[in-house]
C-alpha cells in the first residue's frame, strides 16, 4: 500500500518512542495524561523536556489537564515554551462540558500550535474550524475509534470533517483511537492527514500486502507449534 498518510506513534514510553524515531517508522508523537499515568510518568514536565531534547524535529502533542482555563491557558503558554515541534493539546470542552472554543480562538490567533482533542461529533469540529486561526498550525483529533465503539461507522463523519476543514490550510485531520490496521486505510481513503496508532499497531502495518494464503500457512505453523511447545496430547 501507498502509505500517504502520517502515522504517529500514541504512548508515553520514551525508548519506544526514540526506538520509532530512529527506525523511520512514524512521522510524529502523541500523548496525553492517562497514557503518562499508565507508563509510570511522575514528572510531567521532565518527562516532556526529555522527550523534546531527544526528538526535537518531530511534532509531539503534550495536553493540558486543568479544568479552568484560565489555569489550561497559563499551561499552554508553558507547554510552549518547552521549544521542539511541540503541540498544545487541548480537550473540546471542560469536564463539564463547556467548550473550549474561546480559548482555541485566543491561541490560535496568537500563532500557538494546537491539537484540539477528545472530539466526537461534527459539531466540535465545525466549533474548532470556526475558532482556529487560518495560519495558525492546528490538528484536529477526532476519536474515530471510540465512535465505532458505540457501533456507529465513523467513516462518514471523519469524511465530512475534512471537507469542514478545508477552509484552514493549516489544519489536519487526526483519526484517533484506531482499533485495527484496516483503519490506516480507511484514514487515508477519506482523506484524513494523520492517524495516531500504538506501537503494537503500528508494527501491523508491515503486514500491508502480505500474500493472505502464506499468512494463512503461518497461521497453521503457529498453532502447531504452540500445540507442541504446550505437550497437547489426545490419543
């Protein structure tokens, strides 16, 4: 497959993401608090700072976590002031569901790199477009693997907001949250910019291609050999 998507690498765990860095295999980093949480971070800033130093020519999203923005502005403002690519990440509402939209406008208008997250409906994208500045670099991260989770086919929304986007020549679509390969196709089909994907994930994408009647024999192969390494016996 022609893979003209960007693929960025989801996760908190620096080796891995030096690892990807070094290799070629990804075009950018994501992360986010629970990730960081769960990959044993407890320095939130040292952690970024090193990630920075170590991948400085590459875009890497770090995400506010206040409740009050003021308080998620006064955070930005120091996410970027950490040099690098970086991006500021910050979720489409509060906890309590009011939007950030003005606070997008008001960085967005003062050239700071975005990454709007936590989106799941056309009407938050339609909100980022209207509050993003048009020369301000802005990554729009909707949450297509979540939508499926609910059993509805994200691939018409995420159609529909790219062409809601269209209109800022800076900004990308993300399709967020993937749950399979086959997702870096569809992406890529409805013209999505970047898909964001774990390491796991990312290491499937080297099966793009694969004779499916040699994967189907490995296949075989596999299950008799973990049959044997087990000591399965019937008769």
């Amino acid at each position: 497959m022609d893979l003209r998507i960007k693929l960025f690498q989801d996760g908190a765990e620096l080796d891995k993401m030096i690892a990807a860095r070094k290799r070629g295999l990804v075009d950018g980093f994501t992360t986010n608090p629970t990730l960081m949480r769960k990959a044993g971070v407890s320095d939130y800033k040292d952690f970024a700072q090193r990630v920075i130093a170590a991948i400085p020519d590459l875009p890497i999203s770090f995400e506010v976590f206040s409740d009050d923005f003021d308080v998620m502005e006064r955070e930005a403002r120091e996410i970027a002031s950490w040099g690098g690519e970086t991006y500021i990440k910050i979720p489409i509402t509060n906890t309590k569901g009011v939007s950030a939209a003005p606070l997008i406008r008001k960085l967005s208008a003062e050239g700071f790199s975005l990454n709007v997250t936590a989106i799941l409906t056309l009407d938050q994208v339609a909100a980022v477009a209207s509050a993003a500045d048009a020369d301000a670099r802005t990554i729009v991260s909707v949450f297509a693997g979540r939508i499926a989770d609910t059993g509805v086919d994200p691939v018409p929304m995420i159609t529909k907001a790219v062409a809601t986007l269209k209109a800022l020549p800076k900004a990308e679509l993300l399709w967020a949250s993937p749950r399979e390969v086959l997702n870096v196709v569809q992406a890529q089909e409805c013209g999505c910019h970047i898909i964001t994907a774990t390491p796991d994930l990312i290491a499937k994408v080297s099966l793009f291609g694969k004779d499916l009647s040699e994967y189907s024999l490995e296949t075989v192969k596999m299950f008799h050999e973990d049959a044997r390494a087990a000591g399965f016996k019937l008769v």
